[in-house]
C-alpha cells in the first residue's frame, strides 16, 4: 500500500530551522478548479480551431472542369485530326505493303532464288519503316498532347487557386474519379472555377 503524501514547498528559513508550508485542501482545491477552467479553454480553442480549419477545405472535380473549358474541346479536336492523319498514312503503308507481298507470293516460283532473297529484304524493310512510322506518330501525338494540355491544366490550376484564396480556402482537393477521395460532402468550387474562366 503506499502512504499518502503531503506536499511540502520550502518557504523560509527561520532561527536556523526549515519553515514549511504546507499546501491546504482549499489551495488544491482552487488549482483544480483553475485547471478545469484552462482545459475547458484550451478544449474551446481546439475545437473552435478544428471548426475553422474544417471550413477551409473545399474540392474540386479537375477532370470535369477541363473536360468542359472549350480550349479543351478545340485540343481534342485537333489531336483527333492528327490521329486520323496518322491512321491514314499508317493504313495506305500497310495496304501498300499486303499488296507487295501478294504480288510477290504469287511470282515466287517464276523468280530466281536471288531475285526472292531481294524481295524478301524488301518486305521486310517495309515492315521495319512502318514499325517505326508508327513509333514516331505516337511519340508525336503524346509530345503535341502535352504541349496542347499543358496550357489548359495550368489555366485551370491558376483559377482553382485564384478562387480558393478568394472565397478564404486552404486546401482544395481533387474529387475526380479515382483521386483518392473518398467523399466530398464541402464547398464544390467547380461552378465558381467555371464562372472566373468565363464559361
């Protein structure tokens, strides 16, 4: 069992001897209360910080806000024309290869073995130029992509963030498909995001 313990402060010396005070159930029972008080404040304070900075959180689908913005409709469609070209020259390339590959399917026995070995080559040459057509059409495609979205997703970052110090946000969150958030029950800045791009 252990002893029960009264707090002693050392007050003063007096004729060589320790004076002490010893701290009475009133003061302890003022110290409570005091400390009640300063942890129901600070508990305010936390909550009430909590509270705000709850209010400072807003979201945002980007997906939706650049799927809308009408530079992305005009980017769409100039990508979708450059795959069409892309497709096209691709297609002729190939058929103009099946075609080659009929013609000399169907010589291969009137033709030397030398003449074969040549046409042979040929194809396969054909085959390796489409190969590589083909490698850089896509390389293309994903640098024009890039250069086309870059401006647009920058326009819409500098919005959202112009919006969100406006309306006093701290943290805007992206509430697109597959972003991570789970809900997104606050302040949507999506029409408001629309509304500063002028759409």
């Amino acid at each position: 069992m252990t002893q029960e313990k009264h707090l002693k402060i050392p007050f003063q010396k007096n004729n060589n001897q320790k004076q002490l005070i010893i701290i009475t159930r009133n003061t302890i029972l003022k110290m409570k209360h005091f400390k009640t008080l300063l942890f129901a404040g600070l508990l305010f304070i936390g909550a009430t910080s909590f509270t705000n900075a709850q209010s400072k959180i807003a979201h945002i689908n980007t997906q939706e806000l650049i799927k809308a913005m009408p530079a992305m409709k005009a980017a769409q469609a100039d990508l979708e024309k450059l795959q069409k070209t892309y497709e096209t020259e691709i297609q002729t390339m190939a058929t103009e290869l099946q075609n080659k590959m009929k013609q000399y399917q169907a010589e291969v026995d009137s033709k030397t073995d030398e003449e074969n070995a040549k046409r042979s080559q040929e194809v396969q040459g054909m085959q390796q130029s489409i190969r590589e057509y083909q490698n850089t059409a896509q390389q293309d495609l994903q640098k024009r992509e890039f250069d086309l979205l870059k401006p647009i997703t920058d326009k819409a970052e500098a919005a959202i963030i112009k919006v969100a110090k406006a309306q006093g946000f701290q943290y805007v969150l992206d509430s697109s498909p597959g972003s991570g958030v789970i809900l997104a029950e606050g302040k949507d800045l999506t029409a408001d995001v629309k509304k500063d791009l002028g759409f």
